[in-house]
C-alpha cells in the first residue's frame, strides 16, 4: 500500500511538471476590489490541491473520532449491561434461596447503573408485594409500565395488586387493557372471568366463557371449559328466577336441558319457575317425567316435598312402589320409601321396608338411625341402642347429607354448585358414607 501512494504521488508530481511547463503565464485572482493578485498557475494548482487534502483530512478526522465516541460508549454500555447481569443473576439466586433482602440489596445496585432497568423494576415490585408493601410495588409495576406500555408482566402484577387491595374495577380495567393487547391470551381471560364471577355478572360470564371455550388448546381443556358455561348458563337462570324474570329463567334452563339432560340443577330450576308460575300441578308432573329420564333422587326428594307440601304423599307412594315393581332390588328407592313412611307417620310400614332393606346388606348410615327411632316406638330399647350405636360410630347425623362426587364434601343444604371445588351438578345423596366428615 505504500509504494502504490508513492507511485501516485510521484505520477502527480510529474503531471503536475509537465502542466507547469506548458503553463507559464500567471493568473490574475480578485480576492476583493481592491485586492488583486497574480499567481502562477502551477502555485494555484498546488493551493487547490492542500486546501482539498486538508478538507479530506478534517473529514477523516471528524468521522474517526465519532467512531471513537461511539465505540467507547459501546463498549461503556456493554460493560454496564455485563454487570447489570451479574447482578440481575446474583438476584435471582437470591430470589430461588428465599434470601428477599439480598435479592433487593441486588436489584437496587442495578437501578443505580440503569434506572431503567425493566426487570430489576418488576423483581423489586414482586418482592414488596412479597412483604405487603402494596404501594411500593405498585410504584415499581407502574414505572415499569411507564418504559413499556405493551409489558403484560407489568400490566399482569398492577392487576394483582388491585384485586389483593379490594380494587376490583381497577382490576377489570387493567384486565382489559391486557386484553386489548392480546385478545386471545387465555390468563386475562380466566382473571376477567374470576371478577365477573365475583360481581355475579352471569349475562357477560356466559358469553366471555364461549370465549374462553373456544381458545382452550386441549380436548381435556375443552371439555372442562364446556362443563364451566353450562354452570354460568344455570347461573344466570338461577339469578333470573331469585330476581322474578321468570322467562329468562325458563329459557336458560331449558337451554341448558337441551344440551345435557343429566344436568339435575337445571331439573330443578325449571320445576320452580313452574311454581313461580302458580302451576303446582304441571311442576308434579314435570319432576315426575323428569326423574323417569335422568333417575336422579335429588329430583325425586324434591318432589317428595312438593307433594307432601301439596298433600298429596299418596301420589308418591305410588311412584315408588311401581319403580319397585319393575325392579324390587333397588335398594335405594326402598330406602327412600321406607324414609317418607317414617317421614308420614307409618311406622309399621316404614319398619317393615327398612328391615328388607337392612336385610338386603345396603345398610346406609342413616338407616340406622331410623332404625333405633323405629325399635323405640315398638319399646325394643336394646335393639334401639345397637342401631343408635351403628349410628355413632358411623358419625353421621339423621338427616340425609348431600355429597359431592367431585371432592367429597358434605352439606346438609343443597346447592347447584359445590362450594368447596366449585363445580356444578355435582351433589347427591350421601348413602354409601363416602362424604368427608
């Protein structure tokens, strides 16, 4: 490289001789009016040719030190980012030992070098929610927020921190501005569901739950999802009815009986708005039809109550006693004849059917109970003591419990919806003890 800038060098020197030989007059330059000089024209060649390389040789200059600044803030940055790391992965150490103080100790280092360090921000905000501090953390989410308005963790965590501190609305709006980011993120989605859920807005729950349905990715999702809108749909019957919008109430169960027959609380449901309608004797024979489809004896206690509040027991007796016709080992039913003879009066009649039925080794835990009741009317106090004694030890009391089948647990009331794992139509009759005491 540098023999060739001699070589042109050299050749420009020629070039420049030989002009300057056949070029001997001088040039006459006007600088100003009165300043006027003349100069050959090999000297205003070489003037040009030092004011160009200088021009060249600032322009060099200029470019090479902005290459400097930039290269040594670079490597400045890439220095103050090598050890913001450091220190954002000693944190997380911390953090996965449980040792906060550390971990904050860390991440407030980090903020000193980049104040606008995101994560360090959100760490530092986890950790104050962590200890209860909820409006340090929300200070630390928000100006998080603030570097990046489209950061869903950030978004995510102010959410959490409004519904921790009872400020549901506030939730909701966040919720929503996750959403409007990312319409089909499925966390959004279920936290709106949760508030809505918690307000009792069951009109806009079934209608964000077939949104939810239709993003879940698994069959097993799918199908859970599927059970979850028809409890809303009941909800939302069952909230119509309380409110005495008996048409939206009937339309939602019916809905719902369409889709699954075997879902009892819709059963239920419609039988009361039928009641609601003054139409005691079409809900009779809506429960009697409706127990002969999904022979369920929720349905068939229900109507038991209805007919013995109507005075008519008679009309159930019967029920029962041509089911058993057609089927004399259901040891179930007999149990449930047995409890509304007892229930009415017949003692000797109610003996008699709970003797068959103990004899039949279906001893249910109540059985027992209104055995030794029985053995006390007939003044048999021994055999009493020994039925009671079942009884004890089965540690159950005389009324009949509800159980769900889900999760086990036990109620004397009965509900749509089990409390304890929030599933729906999920309640039956506790016969075999199987209910968590």
């Amino acid at each position: 490289m540098g023999k060739l800038a001699i070589l042109i060098f050299v050749l420009f020197l020629a070039v420049l001789g030989y002009f300057a030989i056949l070029n001997k007059e001088p040039i006459t330059i006007t600088v100003t009016p009165k300043n006027i000089y003349e100069i050959p024209k090999i000297a205003l060649i070489l003037l040009s040719s030092a004011v160009g390389a200088l021009a060249m040789l600032l322009v060099f200059m200029i470019r090479d030190t902005r290459r400097f600044i930039e290269n040594w803030q670079y490597q400045r940055k890439q220095k103050k980012e090598a050890k913001a790391q450091d220190l954002y992965s000693k944190a997380l150490n911390a953090l996965f030992a449980q040792e906060e103080e550390e971990a904050k100790d860390a991440l407030e280092s980090i903020l000193v070098e980049e104040p606008e360090h995101l994560d360090a921000l959100l760490r530092l905000g986890d950790i104050a929610a962590s200890e209860e501090n909820y409006q340090k953390a929300l200070t630390y989410y928000q100006k998080a927020l603030s570097l990046n308005p489209q950061n869903l963790e950030a978004l995510f965590s102010i959410e959490k921190i409004m519904e921790t501190t009872g400020r549901w609305a506030d939730a909701l709006n966040y919720v929503e501005e996750v959403l409007d980011i990312d319409p089909d993120n499925l966390t959004a989605l279920y936290r709106k569901r949760a508030i809505l859920e918690r307000d009792d807005k069951w009109d806009e729950l079934v209608y964000l739950q077939k949104t939810i349905l239709k993003h879940e990715h698994t069959a097993r999702d799918r199908q859970r999802e599927q059970m979850n809108l028809l409890g809303y749909k009941y909800e939302y019957g069952r909230h119509s009815l309380e409110n005495g919008e008996l048409e939206k109430a009937k339309k939602a169960f019916r809905t719902l009986l369409r889709i699954d027959r075997n879902f009892i609380p819709a059963y239920l449901g419609l039988a009361e708005v039928i009641l609601g309608e003054g139409e005691s004797e079409d809900a009779v024979n809506f429960l009697e039809k409706s127990y002969e489809q999904a022979s369920s004896m929720i349905i068939l206690a229900r109507l038991e109550d209805l007919l013995i509040s109507l005075g008519e027991p008679s009309r159930l007796i019967r029920l029962y006693k041509n089911h058993l016709s057609k089927n004399p080992q259901n040891y179930i039913l007999r149990f449930f004849l047995g409890k509304l003879y007892y229930r009415l009066e017949m003692i000797d009649d109610a003996f008699e059917t709970f003797t068959y039925v103990n004899a039949g080794a279906a001893a249910y835990p109540e059985l027992h109970q209104l055995l030794g009741n029985l053995y006390l009317r007939r003044n048999q106090c021994e055999r009493a003591v020994e039925e009671f004694k079942k009884a004890i030890d089965m540690k159950k009391a005389f009324r009949l419990p509800y159980c769900c089948s889900t999760c086990g647990y036990s109620s004397q009331e009965w509900s749509g919806r089990c409390p304890s794992c929030n599933n729906w139509s999920t309640y039956q009759f506790n016969l075999y003890g199987t209910c968590k005491v």
